[in-house]
C-alpha cells in the first residue's frame, strides 16, 4: 500500500489511482505492486545504446610505465605508503 501511496505522489496520480483499487476492491482482487507501476508510472525507455572500445594491453602498458618484452610477464610491485 505505501508503494501505491508513493506512486500516487510522484506521479500526480492520486485520484486515478485510488478509483483503480477501489474498483479492483470491489471486485474481490488487488493489483500488484508491479501492475500499479505500468498502469500509472512512467513509460518505460530503452536505455540508449554505447559504443564501447576495448583498449589493447598496449594502452595499459603504458599506463603503468612498463615497456614489457615480447613473450615476458611483468610485474609491478606497489608499495603503499
């Protein structure tokens, strides 16, 4: 119910959706939490779509400073001080 009551608000729905539930009352059910939502909410958006570019290991290598040998593991000791 508080989440109904919060719907109302945010959405300056109150009237509309307390018709709804008394009706829905009456007639021996109650809507759910989700089915209030996308009756009285907002529309739902897609998310927008975003290009994303995988740096190379080459990029990240010079992020830390190393200029590692080909076939070579490197590792880096950090200290924290």
């Amino acid at each position: 119910m508080v989440g109904a009551l919060k719907l109302a608000a945010d959405h300056n729905c109150q009237q509309a959706l307390g018709d709804y539930l008394l009706k829905t009352a009456h007639c021996g059910e109650l809507p759910t939490p989700v089915a209030l939502q996308e009756r009285f909410g907002p529309p739902r958006t897609k998310p927008p779509e975003v290009a994303v570019v995988q740096h190379t290991a080459a990029d990240y290598d010079a992020l830390i400073g190393c200029k590692p040998t080909k076939g070579a593991t490197v590792v880096q000791e950090v200290t924290h001080g």
